[in-house]
C-alpha cells in the first residue's frame, strides 16, 4: 500500500536511506556509507522487510503520511545498518584477500561472477578462461578455502558455486 510505483520501490527507498546516510552530519557515517552492505543484509531478512512494510501501512495506502506507522520500519533499518556494521570488518577483509590472488584465481572468479547462478564444472571453466586444467584446479582450491565459492558433490559430478 505504502509503493507509489508498480516496479521499483524497493530500490527507490534504499537509495534513500543510503543518502540520507550520506547527507549525514556525522562525518564517519558518511564516510562509511558507501561500503555498508544494507542490501545484503535486507535481501537476508526479505521476509522481515515486507512484514515491516505491511505494518507500516496496514496494508492500505493513505493519502495523509501521518497515518502511517514509521517507527518500526525505522527500528528495522537500524537493525539492517548496525549489522552491515558489524558486517564491516569481514568485508574488508574479504576485500583485502581478493589482492592476495593469483591473476589465474582472479580470472576463474570472474567466470562465476560473470553467471553467478549457473554451478560450474572444472571443465567448464577452463573453456571459459583458457587457462590450464591444472591451473583452474589451483585456483579453485584457493577459492573455496577462502569461501568465494563452494564445491558441490563429488568425483567426476563436482560442480562448485559463488558463495554471496
């Protein structure tokens, strides 16, 4: 009740949200902002969110703003930004580790990147890349054990998959 738009509402109100965090007058929040993964972290919590939302509004639009209940969509988006907070330091360091790759690993990343929902065989990804099997196995090794992907299966059947 409370979308004015048929598509793209929930992306309009976290572009908000994130520049009002920008407009911030605490000059470390604004600093910070731009690297808060407050998407993720709805996206985590989607079922939540639009609980939040029908809350809001009770389900009906109203044409007085007044009417609506902000409080605990507000108690819901502190809740998102204080864990993209605490989310803060695991993402720079999973950041930093990108730096510490092989330009082979980087490569086969980007190969998941670049269809993140498809899991993908080791052959697959040497035809993607064109870098040695023995290389793309090198890498992928690295990647799983730093959590950028997951290996499913076994034997000839492994498939591995970008971990979000």
């Amino acid at each position: 009740a409370i979308h004015p738009f048929q598509d793209g509402n929930g992306r309009i109100g976290r572009g908000l949200f994130l520049l009002a965090l920008l407009q911030s007058p605490d000059e470390s929040l604004r600093a910070l902002a731009p690297y808060l993964p407050i998407d993720r972290d709805i996206e985590r919590q989607r079922e939540d969110y639009y609980i939040v939302l029908r809350r809001c509004s009770g389900g009906k639009f109203h044409p007085d703003p007044s009417r609506y209940d902000y409080e605990s969509f507000l108690r819901f988006m502190t809740k998102v930004t204080t864990k993209a907070f605490d989310d803060f330091d695991f993402y720079q360091k999973r950041h930093s580790t990108l730096h510490d790759f092989s330009p082979s690993a980087l490569t086969v990343l980007k190969a998941f990147k670049e269809q993140p929902e498809v899991r993908l065989q080791s052959k697959d990804i040497v035809e993607e890349t064109g870098l040695a099997r023995a290389t793309v196995a090198v890498a992928l090794k690295a990647l799983t054990e730093e959590g950028f992907i997951q290996r499913r299966g076994k034997g000839a059947g492994v498939r591995y998959q970008l971990l979000f």
